[in-house]
C-alpha cells in the first residue's frame, strides 16, 4: 500500500551514506529527518492516517532506530508500546525469534507477557529491505497470542523484495527506492 501525502520534506532529509556498514551497502540514514521538526512530524502522521485511530491497541518498536519512529506512533494512537529487542536485552521472560541475513544470523526477543490475547498489533521500523526482521516480528506478535494489525515502514528498498515475506500482511512504506 502506499498513501498520497506530501512527503518531499521526510524524502529530503534522508542521508545515504555509502558502503555502511559495510562495502556495497548505502545506508540510508534517518538522523537527518529525526532532527527536522517538519519532516519528523510528517513521517509520523502519514503512519498514523494510514490505519485509523483507535484500530490499533499496541505498537511495537524494533531495536534501535524503530523505536524512535513507533513510541509518537504510538502516542497519536492511544496505544501502548512495545519495544522488541537484540537477545539479552530485555530484563523479564521473553520469547524469542530467530532468522538468517545475509551472513549469519539474528535472534529477536519480546517479553512474554507483552500482549493479551486478540490484541491488535501495528510492527514499526525504519527500514523494509529483505522482510527478514519483519517477518521476525510478525512470527513474534503471533506466537504471543496478538493479531499483526500491519506493519510500517519510513523507508522500503524494493530492490530487495523485502514485501515477498509479507505476503498477506498489511503494510505501508512512505519513500521508496
Ligand atoms: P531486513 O531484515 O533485511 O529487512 O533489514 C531490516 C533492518 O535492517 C531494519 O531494522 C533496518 O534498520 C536495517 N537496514 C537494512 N538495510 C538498511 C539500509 N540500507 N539502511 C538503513 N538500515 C537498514
């Protein structure tokens, strides 16, 4: 899904930085747009019109950057907020998702007790690139009982085909590339 919004303040204040972390990666970076009151607040809303008030119960941050974006989502929403985190992190009884990059892999935790049952969950991040931690979180909000309301991103890097691994969620991308 994509929405009709005037997001050239969020798409100009996104910073490429090449070969980060690594060679070959651009890295798009959003510390540019946090710090752009216009284009922060801007990128927030077109979260929250794109599922409506009142539809989502909580909202879940992934470490480190989704957190920044998901907690005002949260806020606009009246929903709580759930961060999920690198394993070890997280100090209660979690739950726990594990999947492949591209060389390795990574381990996604949740506390257990982060979600009653049927709630509606919207997954947040700044970046959609292979699907692969999306996925993750999806897995995670279900195993706990909770219902994948949707997901957004600010930034989707359709190279990628990070959207394949969503097949049948909803989700929404902001800026594409
Ligand atoms: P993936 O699981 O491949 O969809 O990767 C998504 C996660 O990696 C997100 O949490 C992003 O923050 C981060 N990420 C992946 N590629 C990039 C990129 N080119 N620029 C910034 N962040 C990225």
């Amino acid at each position: 899904m994509r929405i009709e919004l005037d997001l050239q303040t969020v798409q100009g204040s996104i910073r490429d930085i090449p070969d980060f972390p690594k060679p070959g990666v651009v890295f798009k970076d959003i510390t540019p747009l946090l710090a752009d009151p216009a284009a922060f607040s801007t990128a927030v809303d077109a979260i929250v019109v794109s599922y409506g008030r009142g539809k989502i119960d909580k909202v879940v941050g992934i470490e480190a950057r989704g957190f920044i974006v998901a907690a005002p989502v949260a806020y606009h929403f009246g929903a709580g907020f759930v961060p999920l985190r690198k394993a070890g992190k997280l100090p209660y009884d979690t739950i726990s998702e594990t999947y492949e990059l591209e060389y390795g892999s990574e381990t996604l935790e949740v506390h257990a007790d982060a979600f009653k049952a049927g709630e509606r969950v919207l997954i947040v991040d700044d970046v959609l690139a292979t699907g692969g931690t999306a996925k993750a979180a999806c897995n995670l909000v279900e195993h706990s009982g909770a219902t994948v309301a949707g997901l957004a991103f600010v930034i989707e890097l359709e190279f990628l085909k990070g959207s394949a691994r969503l097949d049948g969620y909803d989700y929404v991308s902001l800026l594409q590339y």
